[in-house]
C-alpha cells in the first residue's frame, strides 16, 4: 500500500488533483481522504465524482 501526503493552496487546485485522479483511476483502487475539520475532503470527493461523469447527486 502507497501512503502520499499532498497539500494544496486551495480548493481549485484540489479540484485538479480530483480530475486527473479520477481520469486515472481504475476499478477497486482505493483512495483514502484524511484531515482535519475543513481541509478539503468533501471538496476533493465531489470534484472526482463529477469528473467520473455522476454529478452533484
């Protein structure tokens, strides 16, 4: 198992990250979000569910 710690300047940059991730992304990976109250976990989750075509649902 890879561990990464990536920060980000702000929640247009996690929303990339989201993308190309999600672009790259392949059946049964597994993406584990960590971190304090506001730091983006739900910014990053929505960004990669639209980018993979589900929209806000």
């Amino acid at each position: 198992m890879k561990h990464l710690e990536i920060y980000l300047r702000d929640e247009a940059a996690t929303g990339r990250l989201a993308a190309s991730l999600a672009a790259r992304a392949e059946a049964r990976d597994v993406i584990a979000l960590a971190g304090p109250l506001g730091s983006g976990k739900t910014s990053f989750a929505r960004a990669f569910i639209r980018a993979l075509g589900c929209g806000d649902q």
